[in-house]
C-alpha cells in the first residue's frame, strides 16, 4: 500500500483483498489488536462536518491503543492562517498521521506532498474513499461474491459516486449511475460505468441500490435549483420495485430523508445503511494499522 490514502485508485486489487482481510481479523477479534498503534496519534483535520468519519477514526484509534486530536475549521484554517505547507510539516513532527476532510481535491494532495506521515482523504469534492471501501467491504458481508453483480446509484455523480464507480470497477461489478443533465459523474471515471438520465432505467436488474444527497457539503446554496433537477431521481417504493427483487438499499448518510430517499425505503429490511456507517470503523482500523502499524 502506499504511504497515503487519498484515492481508490491508490490501491490495487490484492491490497483491497487485504484490508478487507485485517477488517475481518478486527471485526472478530478487536482485543488482539488493542495495543496495534499504542502511543500514536492521528490529526483530524475537519474543515466540513462529520458525524460518522470522525467518529469512526476516533474511536478506531483509541481501539487500537493510540489517540487522535480533532482540529476543526476554527483551528487550522488551512490556507488562510497558515499555508497547507507549512500544517502539513509542523503537524509531522507531532503525529503519526493525518486525515483531511476538506473541499478542493488538491489540498489533500498537497498535505501529503509536503506531510512526511501518511495522510488520508476523510472526503473531498472528488472522492471519499474510505467511504467506498467500507461500503464493498459491507456488499461483501451481505451477498458473498459481488463480480457481475449490479449496483445502481441514483443521484448526484459527487464524491461518494466517484469513489464507488472506481471501486466497483476494481471488484468486477457493474455499476450503474442515473444523474440529471449536467451533475454527472467527473469525466475521468466515466468509462467505468454505464450512466442514464431515467433512474427507471439504471435500476432494472440492480442488486444494490445506492444514493446520496442532492446538494452536498459546500452546495447548500444551491439546494433549491438541485430539488428541482433532482424530482424523479427519488428512491422511493416505485423505483425499488423496478429492481430485483431484494435489492439492498445504500446510503453513505447523512440522508436527507423525504429528499433523495423514503423513510419506507431508508427503514425497510432491505436497508443496510447502519451495516455501512459500523464498518466504516472496522475497514478504517485496518487502513490505519496498514499505514501507521510498525513495518515488520
Ligand atoms: N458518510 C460520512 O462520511 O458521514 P459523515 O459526513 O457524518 O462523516
Ligand atoms: N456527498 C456528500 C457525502 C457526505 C458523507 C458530501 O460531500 O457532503
């Protein structure tokens, strides 16, 4: 594995094979690794809100014997109290690793160019990679073998989007996306996937059904005109219907209940929703060995 996290195309098919290995040890056994990153530290570095990644990557580390700081927009103020540069290189003498929640892509790129520990993508525009591996580690529990199933996403082509179109390409699943006119996925992932315009269309012979919200961290302003383009893309009993039967029904969550997603839908059997957020404890304690653990 490389020395930071940033992308899922940082990682090779073997090395997801192996985080998902360690993730299963930690799940079945959290006591044989309370002492794996004893006396070190992550930096949480928030400059957008967080329940579940902040959660998730305290309580893993303080699991696996170490301690994080949580350092939010008011601290830091990255590039306007002082430069990523020179955050990334101070924080360096003190921790062990960072992990960054921010907007632009290239700042989480430039914390690790100038971090000498490794640094974590916790989300940005582009992608939110710990989210995607959680989420295959979780189809994973839930239906065996994924190659040739179908997972279809409905909504935003945003970060979370991102992310699971380069993982499912990775694990040999189709996957499909249905956004509006103008909020596609980034070009560059686009070939990994087959996209449509009707979510009707992308759903049929689906065995996940994926959605995030309509306006993400940073758009909230322009929740209006996103409601608007957005009508018809709602994961309601309708478009279930149109998929297999059983489908699994994702959401990374925050929902926004009512908007992108039912409460018939989000709080059906069908839901796996709470089975994502707890893994992305698990898988991230196994990321967090991977990087920080001593290198034998
Ligand atoms: N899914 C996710 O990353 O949740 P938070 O924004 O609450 O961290
Ligand atoms: N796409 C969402 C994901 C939140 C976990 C956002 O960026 O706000």
């Amino acid at each position: 594995m490389e020395c930071d996290f940033i992308s899922i195309k940082d990682l090779t098919l073997e090395e997801i094979e192996e985080i998902f290995t360690l993730t299963h040890q930690l799940k079945r056994d959290p006591e044989g690794f309370h002492k794996a990153l004893e006396a070190k530290t992550l930096a949480l570095i928030f400059e957008k809100p967080s329940n579940r990644t902040y959660v998730s990557f305290s309580v893993g580390m303080y699991q696996l014997g170490g301690n994080s700081i949580y350092l939010g927009p008011e601290q830091i103020k990255l590039g306007i109290r002082e430069s990523i540069k020179d955050v990334a290189q101070t924080l360096s003498r003190y921790v062990e690793a960072i992990a960054l929640r921010t907007s632009a892509h290239e700042n989480v790129l430039e914390m690790a160019r100038f971090a000498t520990v490794p640094v974590i993508n916790g989300l940005s525009e582009l992608e939110h990679p710990c989210q995607a591996l959680a989420d295959i580690y979780t189809l994973r529990e839930k239906l065996g073998d994924i190659k040739g199933k179908t997972l279809s996403y409905i909504g935003d082509g945003n970060n979370v989007c991102n992310s699971l179109m380069h993982i499912c390409s990775k694990m040999g699943m189709n996957m499909n996306v249905a956004a509006p006119l103008g909020y596609e996925p980034h070009s560059g992932v686009l070939k990994e996937v087959n996209l449509f315009h009707q979510p009707q269309e992308a759903v049929k012979g689906a065995d996940v059904i994926y959605t995030d919200v309509w306006a993400s961290m940073g758009h909230e302003k322009e929740t209006g005109v996103r409601k608007k383009a957005f009508g018809g893309f709602q994961i309601n009993k309708n478009l279930t219907g149109l998929a297999k039967k059983g489908a699994l029904i994702m959401h990374c969550l925050p929902a926004h209940r009512g908007e992108e997603i039912t409460d018939e839908v989000i709080d059906s059997d069908n839901s796996i929703v709470f089975d994502q957020a707890e893994n992305r404890m698990h898988v991230q304690k196994a990321i967090l060995i991977k990087l920080m653990g001593d290198k034998k």
